[in-house]
C-alpha cells in the first residue's frame, strides 16, 4: 500500500497503553472514526510478540485501506503484513530501513528540531514526524518543542510533516492555528471512552476551513 498523500490524521497503537489482547479491537475503532494512517508502536516487546499484534493490526488496515506503519523493527515489515516502518533519529538510516522493510515500503522519520526536519529532506523519507511539541510521556528522553517552529517547519520542507507529541482534541485547534496540517495523536485517541467519536472530533478539526 503506498504512502496517503492526503492523510492528515495519524494514530500510534501504543502497547504501553493498550493490552496487546485489545489491540485488534482498539484499531478498529480507530479506523472506524477515520485515522489514515496506523502505527504500532511496541517497545520493549519481543519480535514475536510484535509479529502476532502486527499480523492481527494488518488484516483490519487492509479492510480499512489504510497502511499500518511498524514503530521500528524494518526486518519484520514483510512477515507482517505491515506497509512500512518509522524511523528515529538514532534508529538505522532511512536507505537501511528502506532495503530491509522491502520494495515499496512507506518510511518515515522522526525530527526534534528544524534543523533536523530541513536535513531529512536528502534522506528521502516519504513522510516526517515533527515534535514533541508538547511534553510527553511517550517521549520522556525529549524536551516539548513548542508550536513556534509549526509554519516555518512546512515552509522550508518539502515532504509530508505530521506534528507528533502531547496533541489532544482540547489543544488540536490551537495547533492547526500554529500552522499544523497533519497530527499525530497517540493517548487522546487510546484512553478516549469512545475512540471512533473522538476520532471523528479531530477530524472535523483538522478539515475545518483555517483562521483569516
């Protein structure tokens, strides 16, 4: 499946908050509000473990038509089912993650600074996260890079930015007003009582027309 050049919306699966034995079930309602893009993120997990979620995630993405994107592990892609890989900063390279995810994989990158997101641009992912930009459990090694970078960010580069870190509905207007066209949302959407409905809040957000 290739790269949604139109996707705004993006959920992280993360199995430090959800149990890997609802992990099916939480992804449908996901995809059923409308996320465009989902992401399993296991830390800590073994390849094992993340294969048997994985195998179960991509049966639902495939009904859905939406790629599912491993955090990591570019060796496990194929056997997956999965459609790609996301990449840090200190993971292997985006050419490395490329070859080993296979032939038409979707990579993405991780960038903590403008700095960082201007360098990616040679590195040829398909799409890059920016952030934290707000404080975050999920990313307690990095410092909340604020908002301020937001418009210059999709100024000066070229390839899909998604804003990734601490962005909840009750914050997401303010950063679509900072210059946001795509976020990435991962504890608002896990913890919400109803994930389809809160999808489909952020949606309406992120497709309302933007501020004069």
């Amino acid at each position: 499946m290739k790269y949604p050049a139109d996707a705004q919306l993006y959920g992280i699966l993360d199995l430090g908050y959800v149990d890997a034995g609802s992990a099916t079930e939480v992804a449908d309602g996901m995809l059923d509000g409308g996320v465009q893009i989902l992401q399993l993120r296991a830390k800590g997990r073994t390849a094992g473990e993340i294969l048997s979620v994985a195998q179960g995630l991509a049966v639902i993405c495939r009904k859905f038509g939406v790629p599912l994107i491993l955090n990591d592990h570019p060796e496990l892609v194929g056997e997956a089912g999965a459609d790609g890989v996301h990449v840090g900063q200190d993971d292997v390279s985006v050419a490395e993650a490329r070859s080993l995810a296979g032939e038409g994989a979707i990579v993405g990158l991780s960038t903590h600074s403008l700095a960082q997101a201007e360098a990616s641009v040679v590195l040829r992912p398909d799409y890059i996260g920016f952030g934290p930009l707000f404080a975050t459990p999920t990313k307690p090694d990095y410092a909340a890079i604020g908002t301020g970078d937001v418009r210059e960010v999709h100024r000066r580069v070229s390839l899909p930015v998604f804003c990734i870190g601490g962005i909840k509905r009750e914050n997401l207007k303010a950063v679509i007003e900072a210059g946001a066209q795509r976020v990435v949302i991962v504890s608002g959407i896990l913890t919400a009582p109803d994930i389809a409905a809160y999808v489909r809040e952020c949606l309406t957000f992120l497709n309302s027309p933007p501020p004069p």
